[in-house]
C-alpha cells in the first residue's frame, strides 16, 4: 500500500521552515527527515511512523490511537505508530511531528 498523499503535503506543510529538513522513501511510506535522522513519516499503513526519545515509548503508547512500531514481530523503543485519527486536526498532527522533529534534531547531524 502506498502511503498517504494528502497526510504527506500536511506534514511538508508543518515541516516547511525547519531546517536540516529533507524527504526519503522509507519503511514503504514517506520519511521527513532532520539533518539525516528520521523524525515522522506518512506511514504505508496509515497515519505516522514518529521516532521519539527510546525513553518516553512506555509513557507515549498508552496514548490514544498510538501504539508501538513493530519490525519483524519485535516492538521497537523510540518508534511509534499514530493512527490517523490522533493527527485528523491541525493541532494533533503538530503535537506529534513536534515530538519526532524534537528528538531528530537533537541527535548529531550525519
């Protein structure tokens, strides 16, 4: 399945000023990335793939409409899955690209 097109030009939109910003096709979707890092992505299978602090995953997933991202059968610390129902608003799709951008641009430059 191809990723979502109009959540894609929502999070160009959000993402447009920041800097280090650049696009790649990845995990089947659509990842903006900050200086090399992934922060968000339009997921294949709806809605975001965000990284976040590996620290905060626990506390995050017991969010509604977010659960953890899976690779293989494995959950994965610092990558989440956030339904599209958590981003339908300008506001919620904010809060979240917020957290991915946050911790993507904390990381060194690669």
């Amino acid at each position: 399945m191809a990723y979502d097109e109009e959540l894609a030009n929502r999070l160009r939109e959000v993402l447009q000023n920041e800097a280090g910003l650049t696009e790649k096709r990845m995990f089947g979707g659509l990842a903006f990335l900050i200086n090399g890092h992934m922060a968000v992505a339009a997921s294949s299978k709806s809605g975001l793939l965000l990284r976040i602090e590996p620290a905060k995953t626990e506390s995050l997933v017991s969010q509604p409409h977010v659960g953890p991202f899976e690779m293989r059968g494995r959950e994965m610390d610092g990558w989440l899955r956030v339904d599209a129902a958590a981003v339908s608003t300008v506001k919620g799709l904010r809060r979240w690209v917020k957290r991915g951008v946050s911790y993507a641009g904390s990381l060194p430059p690669k």
